[in-house]
C-alpha cells in the first residue's frame, strides 16, 4: 500500500510537472475520475519518459483505426509492474485509459494487460473509490 | 580478560547501526534512496504538499507576481516540467519522493539527487564551501551544510526568483533544511526535513514545512530523461515532411 501511494504520488507529480515536451501540453484534456479500456495490436511502442507512448490499431464494428496513446512514464510504470519487452509491436493488448474530456476516442494510459496476460500499471480514480469503499465497509 | 573485552568489542562494530556507519563514521548517515512516507496505520502518504491548506504569506508585490504569472498561464495546464525543466528549490524536495531522492553521503560533499528531472542538488560542508563571491544563482540555489549533533543543516542561497512553483520565492529567498533520521512505531528508517524558507520579498513571514520520507532497502534511482519524447517527436516529424518531399 505504502508503494501505491508513493507511486499515486509521483503519478501527481508528473501532472503537474511533466508534460510532454514538444507538444507543450498538460494532462488537463484527461479525465482522471474515468476509467475505459481500449484493445488493440500494437504498431508502435516506446517506453520513454516523461511517458509512454503507445500506436494501437483498433478493430470494432465502427471499423479499423489507428489511435495514439500517451500514458505515465516509464519510471512510474516501472515501479507498477513494468518490465523491458513486455510489449512487442505486434502484440494484442488492452490498456486501461483516462479518457479525453472532449469524448473523442483514446486517453492517458494508466496501466496495461500484455500479450502474455501480464498486467502493470496504476488504479483509476474509480478502481481506489472502489478499494478505499471496501476497507471502510460500505 | 583481554579476550572479553576483544569480543565485547566486536560484537560493538556487529551491531553498529548502518545509519551511524557511514563515511563520515561520527555523524548519521544519510546514503541510500528515499520514497514518500506513510504514517503507521494512514492509508495516505504524509510529506508536504501545498494544495489547497493554509494559503502562503505573501507581500503585496509577491501576491501580484504570482497572480501575474498564473493569469499568464491560463487554464493552460504549462508547467517548467512540461519544458523538462526542474522545480528548483524548495519544490524539488518537498515534491520528491513518488519519483524518489536518492543520496549519497561524503564527509565534505553530499549530493542529493531528485529522480524526476535529474535535479542534484550539490551541499558542500567544511573546507569545500564555495565562497559566496563565487556561487552563481540557480533554481536549486546554491548549498551548504554542517552538522549540529546528530542534524545535518543546510543552507540555500543564490536562489533565482521563481514564480512557476507552489513555492514561489524571490532571489533574495533563504532555505534552511534540518535533516535527522528517526525510527517510527513500525521500525521504518525515517529521514526527516524541516525546512524555513525567509524571503522578506515574498513573505511576511518565514514559510515552514515539515518533509518525511521512508528509507527504500537497496533501492536504486532510475534514469529520467525527459527530453527524449520531444526529440522522437522531433524526429517523427523530419521524416513525415522527407516523405512528403519526395511525393
């Protein structure tokens, strides 16, 4: 629990301090109290900081589409489970986003189940709501 | 006889606590890394955190320069991290520990370095003090540290005015930090900061904050290079425009 909550702390720290740099844009377009999952084939990963970024190709019955996905840095998502080669651009796998304010499809990634059916990431506001409800015995 | 008082000894330097053991040997020692504190049986980490508590003592022409730069920045959301600029002080420290702070201890120099962003800050003690003639301003200031018993103090000074942190503070700002190290009820090593900001600038009164982190066994600090997506998408964008030359 104590690493959570460091980890949730530094996840604070990277909105307020570490955007992405050549966008110069924050993570306000982001709605963090929501939570969506989105599954696709990976077409391009990198695990760099201050995040992740992420090409996946989606396949619905609204047809195929390619979204970019932006997420935590690699150093959070390193002390929540993730590991070097967990994804491979080819991979089928499911993120959990927060999703855009603006309702348009993709998100701020948070955490990830990988091909392997590994998963690494953070609670959504929702998933904490949900655990802290549970401890206090609503 | 002899032989009792030999064993008597060794098992003195067995049990020597390792937060005594350091380099400089009569002083605690600070060495290792250091993530966000959580008070035995609180489900949320302790450690300062200004967002929203008692609103800070600002001077008049502070209250303004600050209002200044935040009408500037909109609803923006534009930080200095998001140009992968470091907080500076004293945001770097009192913000470290969920990106951790990592430290490594020498009699004459320690060296305190904040993952996110890379800031080290450089705190030289006795003989390595740097004259004040010859200090050039920063962010992080420039700082310089002794001990009083067990309790490492430091100074900052030659601070650049700054009013893009939740700290603000002019030049002129002066930080002390007092460190010592204590065990909680669960036997966590604890390092803990008192940290007086006086900046009569700014303030109308010194600002005090009290910090904690928790001591990680064999913890290691990663590399953070924040300006590596900006470049990728530099890149990205090269190539895009190369192959619409070519079409």
């Amino acid at each position: 629990m104590k690493q959570l909550w460091s980890l949730l702390s530094a996840v604070a720290l990277v909105m307020l301090t570490a955007t992405t740099a050549a966008a110069h844009h924050s993570a306000v377009q982001y709605d963090f109290t929501k939570a969506a999952k989105i599954t696709g084939v990976v077409l391009k990963f990198q695990a760099i900081n201050p995040h992740m970024r992420l090409t996946l190709r989606i396949t619905d019955e609204k047809g195929t589409r390619d979204l970019e996905i932006e997420g935590h840095s690699t150093n959070n998502m390193y002390r929540a489970g993730y590991r070097d080669g967990m994804i491979k651009v080819g991979d089928t796998i499911t993120v959990d986003v927060a999703p855009l304010r603006d309702g348009r499809e993709g998100g701020y990634m948070i955490a990830a189940v990988t091909a392997s059916g590994t998963r690494f990431g953070v609670q959504s506001a929702a998933e904490r709501a949900r655990e802290r409800e549970r401890a206090e015995g609503k | 006889m002899p032989r009792r008082i030999a064993l008597a000894a060794l098992s003195c330097l067995v049990f020597l606590p390792v937060s005594l053991a350091g380099q400089g040997g009569q002083h605690p020692d600070f060495t290792g890394l250091w993530t966000t504190y959580t008070e035995p049986g609180q489900a949320r980490g302790g450690g300062a955190g200004r967002g929203g508590g008692t609103p800070l003592p600002f001077t008049e022409e502070a209250q303004k320069k600050v209002a200044g730069y935040r009408a500037l920045i909109g609803g923006s959301g534009a930080t200095p991290g998001g140009f992968c600029l470091g907080t500076g002080m004293p945001g770097s420290m009192l913000g470290s520990g969920g990106y951790p702070m990592e430290i490594l201890q020498r009699p004459e120099q320690i060296n305190i370095t904040y993952e996110a962003h890379n800031e080290v800050r450089r705190v030289y003690l006795g003989d390595r003090i740097v004259p004040m003639a010859d200090r050039i301003p920063g962010r992080n200031g420039h700082s310089s540290g002794h001990w009083e018993g067990d309790t490492l103090v430091i100074e900052t000074t030659h601070l650049v005015e700054q009013v893009d942190q939740r700290w603000p503070h002019s030049d002129q700002a002066r930080i002390v930090e007092r460190y010592r190290l204590i065990t909680d009820s669960a036997r966590t090593k604890v390092l803990v900061a008192e940290m007086t900001l006086t900046d009569s600038a700014f303030y109308t009164k010194p600002v005090t904050e009290t910090k904690k982190w928790a001591y990680v066994p064999n913890g290691h600090l990663l590399p953070y290079e924040c300006a590596e997506e900006g470049w990728r998408i530099h890149l990205e964008e090269l190539e895009k425009q190369a192959k619409e030359s070519k079409r």
